[in-house]
C-alpha cells in the first residue's frame, strides 16, 4: 500500500471513530463564531485538561467576554476567574495583554492572518494555528503534541519538533483531512494513542509501524 493510500484509509477509519465524540473545549468555541472567545480558550488550555480549561472558560466568559471586559478586569480577578486552568497567574498575564493589543491595534478585532496573530506576545505557533483553522475556517493544520507524536509514530512525518510538523504534514495529508486532523489526533491519543499506547485496542494498529514505541499495552 503506498503511502498516500496508507494516510487516507488510517484518517478516514479515526475520523469515522472519533467524529461523534465531544469536541475539545476550544474547538466548540468555533461554533459561536467568537474567534475572541477561541484564542482564550487555547491560551487556557495549555499545559491542562481539557475539562479544567472547559471550566476556567466558563467562569471567566460569564464575567467577561470580550477584550474590552478582559482589559479591565483587575488581574487578581482575572486570576481568580482561570484559577483552575493552572499557571493561572501566566495565563492572567497573557490574557490581559494579548486584550489591550487587540484594543490598541486591530480596533478590538482578533487578526485573521497567521504573521499578525504571531507578533502578538504569548501568541505561538499552535495557538495561531488553532485561531485561523477553527475560527476562520482557514486552510492550516494545528499541531500540538499529541499531532506532533501522533503523526511521527503513524509515520506520516519524520520531524524533530512540532513547528516542523505542520508544513510536512500539509505535504502529505490531503486538504478535505486538515480541518479535522487536530481534534481526531487530540481524542485518539487521550484514549488510545498515548505515551504508552494500547495498540491492544488501536482501530489502525494493522496500518501503524509504531515508530519510536518501545513500550506498547
């Protein structure tokens, strides 16, 4: 089976899988149409779970939803709201000043390309990523690490770091899988695809070389 072929068949089998589950938190922001509430929702839910950073959001987007609300939550509010989404005096930071940018240089309004959203301090790669894919529909692959991972043991790339991930991934990966290529990753490897994987259980464990496990249930 050639390698394209390979892609497609393990691609639709997971997405056929994992289609009907609950999307991530910040993928179901995309369906507000708010890409505010979007890139909040992913600058929250770094180095967390993904019900802690349902919940952190919850609580700060029934205070304030908005840069302007967010710019002139006192801090210490602010970090009371996200307590629970960790690093929460960071994210607080973080949060505060990507607000007061999009106040001062975009009228409020979150930038729909990717080297506008990248000069915003605490704004990376990923997040940037996630923004114009699930927000704006823009033809991009988010990669965090479970696509990182994911991809390399799959063997669909051969990449040392996730911001390489992305470009080699939209090499292969034909464009009708990119949108949801991160949320399917994202769900496969919670429930499967880990760092000790359960190939036991794997729906392409036929069609996975299990590049880099050592250790496999």
């Amino acid at each position: 089976m050639k390698k394209q072929e390979r892609i497609s068949k393990i691609l639709k089998i997971l997405i056929r899988k994992y289609g009907s589950y609950k999307k991530p938190t910040v993928r179901a922001t995309s369906r507000q149409k708010d890409a505010f509430k979007t890139l909040v929702a992913c600058l929250l839910s770094l180095r967390t779970t993904d019900e802690n950073t349902a919940r952190a959001a919850a609580s700060l987007f029934s205070v304030a939803s908005t840069p302007r609300q967010i710019a002139k939550l006192p801090i210490k509010k602010l970090e009371k709201l996200i307590y629970c989404s960790g690093y929460y005096k960071n994210k607080a930071k973080t949060i505060k000043h990507v607000a007061k940018v999009l106040l001062k240089k975009y009228n409020g309004k979150v930038p729909s390309t990717r080297e506008e959203l990248l000069s915003i301090k605490g704004i990376g790669p990923k997040t940037a990523a996630i923004v114009l894919g699930f927000a704006f529909g823009k033809k991009v692959i988010p990669v965090d690490v479970h696509v990182h991972t994911i991809a390399n043991r799959l063997g669909f790339v051969r990449t040392k770091k996730p911001e390489q991930t992305e470009s080699e991934l939209m090499k292969v990966v034909p464009q009708k899988y990119w949108r949801e290529l991160n949320t399917t990753f994202v769900l496969f490897g919670k429930e499967i695809c880990k760092s000790v994987p359960i190939c036991s259980k794997c729906p392409v464990c036929k069609l996975c070389p299990r590049i880099g496990v050592k250790k496999r249930k």
